[in-house]
C-alpha cells in the first residue's frame, strides 16, 4: 500500500483535529505516528497498518466522533475513499476499535501491529511529554497543579474521576506511573522505562522544590 495514501490521510486528520483542545490534537497524532514507525521498525511489524492506524487511532474516539460507533464508520468510509485494499482495511479497523474500546478492562491487542500503535499511544502520555500534556490538560480543567490537602489515591473510580478533586500530580499516580507496566513489546518498553524514570526524578525534584528543599 501507498505513500500517497499515508500522505492524504494525514491531511484528514490534521483538517479533523486541527480545533481538538482534548488532549488528542494533530501533535499527538504526529507524535504516535513517530513513535509508531519507529517501534514497528524494531519489532518488525508492517509499516503501512501501523502508520495509518496511528493516525487514525483517535478519530473513533468519543470524545471526537461523539460515539465510537460513528467514529469507526468515518475512519471505514475514509479508508474506502482511498480504496485501501480490504485485508488493511480490516485490520487497522479492528486495531482502532480495540484502542478506543473504554469500557472495563481494555482487550488484549490481537496482532504485532496493534500492540505497536496501542504502545505509541501510552508512551506519549508519559515522559517529557507525558508531563506537559497532563499540567495542559489539567489548567485547562481549572485543577490545581499539586494540593497537599488532597489524598493522592491510586486507584480511581469512574464516578471519583467525575466528581471528586483532583490534580495534575495525582494523574501520575492515578495512571502514568502505571504505564510502563502496560506495554506490548520488548523496544516500547525499554523506552518506556526511560521516560517512566523520567516523571520519577520531576517528582522528586517537584517536593523537594515544594518545600523549598532543592
Ligand atoms: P487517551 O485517550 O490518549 O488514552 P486521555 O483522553 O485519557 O488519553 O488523556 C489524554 C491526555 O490528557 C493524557 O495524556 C493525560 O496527560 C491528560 N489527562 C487525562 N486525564 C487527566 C486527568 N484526570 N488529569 C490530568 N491529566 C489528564
Ligand atoms: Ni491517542
């Protein structure tokens, strides 16, 4: 399958994102696919599916679609468009749905491909990145940064996420520092592992500037 087609979905995406404030905008997109390739080169999984379901990856998303649903027919109807051929139709259509699926515990990733770019998703939102994405998306929710006075807890239920306060430094604890454990293959993991004693070390450096220690 065609370069042309990795370019022409690119501007669709970036044309569909380019207003999107939650935390899945074009730069994420960029930034999976990049991750995407070079993960997929390491592990020897097909370029071409992981690439395009990089891409495409968050337009099935609630979030953007409104249900997964609607999103999963527009990413189908887009592949059509450009007649992908069937057999990477299909398969970067099921990785999609399995990476949008939010419901309980996320399915197991069936193939190479899907665990590549399932990967690529969770090692942006850990690391340098990862960091910056949470303090963004946090300000944006009018949340504190950090508040002593609210209990760090590890383990959220839909309904706390909800209701309840919370803070940029607690999402570390509520997710990204449980990231690296999540991932599929042996080259996201030990890149994982970089980044996950990455947001280590800004957490310590975080309390000890708190309390005027550092
Ligand atoms: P995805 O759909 O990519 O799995 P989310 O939509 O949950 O991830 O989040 C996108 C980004 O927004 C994450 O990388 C994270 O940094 C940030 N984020 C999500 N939920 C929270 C939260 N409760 N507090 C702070 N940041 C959050
Ligand atoms: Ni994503």
């Amino acid at each position: 399958m065609s370069q042309l087609m990795i370019e022409k979905t690119e501007v669709f995406v970036k044309e569909k994102l380019k207003d999107e404030s939650s935390g899945h905008d074009w730069y994420h997109i960029y930034r999976v696919k990049k991750l995407a390739e070079n993960i997929a080169e390491q592990e020897g999984a097909d370029h071409f599916i992981c690439v395009m379901a990089a891409l495409l990856h968050d337009i099935a998303d609630e979030k953007i679609a409104g249900t997964e649903e609607k999103g999963l027919q527009e990413v189908r109807l887009w592949l059509e468009s450009i007649a992908v051929e069937n057999q990477y139709l299909e398969q970067i259509i099921s990785i999609i749905s399995t990476m949008s699926f939010k419901g309980g515990n996320q399915s197991a990733m069936q193939t190479l491909e899907g665990q590549v770019v399932q990967d690529a998703d969770r090692l942006d939102a850990i690391g340098a990145i990862g960091i910056g994405r949470t303090f963004a998306y946090s300000g944006a929710k009018g949340q504190l940064m950090y508040d002593p006075e609210i209990p760090v807890r590890e383990k959220m239920t839909k309904d706390q996420y909800r209701n309840e306060k919370s803070t940029a430094v607690n999402h570390f604890y509520e997710k990204l520092l449980k990231l690296k454990n999540t991932m599929n293959t042996t080259y996201a993991k030990k890149l994982a592992n970089e980044r996950h004693a990455f947001l280590e070390s800004f957490l310590e450096q975080f309390f000890g500037e708190w309390e005027g220690k550092k």
